[in-house]
C-alpha cells in the first residue's frame, strides 16, 4: 500500500500535482484489515470526485482552521505512537535518528520565521553572533536539508547496522554520499558540492562499513564469535 503510495504520488507530482495521494494514518491497521493497492486507489478516486464536485472546497470554507488543527495533533501523536509501537525494541534508536534531520527542519523554520517577525534574517544577524548565543543555526540548516530524504537514509542505515547487514548498511551510505553531493540532503537548494563534508563523512561511513562487513565474513567463517 505505501509502495502504491509513493508511486502514484509520484505521478502526480511529475504532471504538476502538488498534493501527494498518501494514506498518512493507519497504515498497520489498514492493513491488518486487509487493505492493499484497492484501498489506496479508493481513496485517490473520492479525493477526485469530491474535488471535481466542489465538495471539498466547500467544507473547507464551511469547517475552521482551528478546529482542524486538534485532529492534525492527533493523527501526528497517534502516527508518532505506532512508529515505536509497530517496529522491533531494537530498531527504536533508528527511529530516533531518522527524526533528527525532521526536527532540525523544523527548529530552523521557527527561528527563520521568529527572526521574520522581527525584520530580520539569519544572514543580516551574522551566524557567528547566532552561534555565539548558543543558536546553531548552519547545524540546523545542514541537518535539516533534505530532511525527508535524509532520515529515510540514516534510519536506513541504523537500522541495517543493527541487524548486521552490514554491507546493506554501506550501500545506504554511499547513496547518502552522492544524494548529498547533489544537493538533495543536507543542502537548501540542488546543486553539485554544496556540502561537501558531509557527502565525504557519509563515504567514510560507507568505507568503515564495507571493511566492516568483510571482517565480519571472514570472522564467521573461520567460527569465531563477533
């Protein structure tokens, strides 16, 4: 169902659409229940059909804001329970990872916005005197760039390290290399060595991680414990 997601998202984004046709809440019991693509596909077709007959428009002028955004708390709080409730003890500090890129995105908006309010910006303040007040806001920006990319990557990788597949974990690496020479992680806009250091650091992690994984082969085979 999420692959299914993804893929017509995808299709809509390529043809100007900038509303994805993703199911955001209730993905294990969805499909405890037994939905797949069809319930995916159901969903995208009552989105098309309320959207061509206005309905939607309607009950957005109809219904306030602030009684929207209660639900949106909870769907996020209850999104937020099942990653830890539907995913292996083991796996939690992945999780955790994953979240960090989303959290620094989301601290650099709320200064960039508080510093807006103020008529002001990070750039005219100077990120050495925001840094000297314990504001380190070139960390959030490099962290946070590419955030959604960024956390699938290194929970990826954590994830791979923790169930020894080491070797997977290098190959999620060497993509978070090049994702992020590219520009498409940790980086504000695309374009080729916008930060360089890290793109090196995830190729670092990528090379101690194929070492890794050879060592650990030639380990089991000669019937030692790792």
């Amino acid at each position: 169902m999420l692959c299914a997601d993804g893929v017509v998202s995808l299709i809509g984004c390529l043809m100007g659409n900038p509303f994805i046709n993703a199911v955001y809440i209730g993905h294990p019991g969805w499909k405890s229940m037994g939905g797949r693509i069809g319930y995916s596909a159901a969903t995208g077709v009552t989105v098309l059909v309320l959207s061509w007959l206005g309905i939607i428009a309607l009950i957005a002028s109809l219904i306030p804001v602030v009684a929207i955004s209660p639900i949106l708390l909870y769907i996020g709080m209850l999104i937020g329970a099942q990653a830890f409730q539907e995913t292996p003890k083991s796996h939690v500090p992945a999780i955790i990872l994953a979240l960090m890129p989303n959290l620094a995105a989301w601290g650099k908006l709320q200064i960039d916005n508080a510093l807006g309010a103020a008529g002001t910006s990070a750039a005219t303040l100077g990120l050495d005197k925001l840094g000297q007040s314990g504001v380190l806001y070139h960390g959030l920006e490099v962290l946070g760039g590419g955030a959604i990319l960024g956390g699938l990557i290194l929970g990826a990788i954590a994830s791979f390290i923790i169930e020894r597949e080491l070797f997977k974990a290098a190959v999620f690496a060497l993509a978070g290399a090049a994702f992020t020479f590219v520009g498409l992680m940790h980086g504000e806009a695309i374009g080729f060595a916008k930060s360089l250091p890290v793109a090196f650091s995830y190729l670092a992690v990528a090379g101690i991680l194929l070492v890794s994984a050879k060592y650990a082969k030639v380990t089991v085979a000669s019937g030692e414990i790792i």
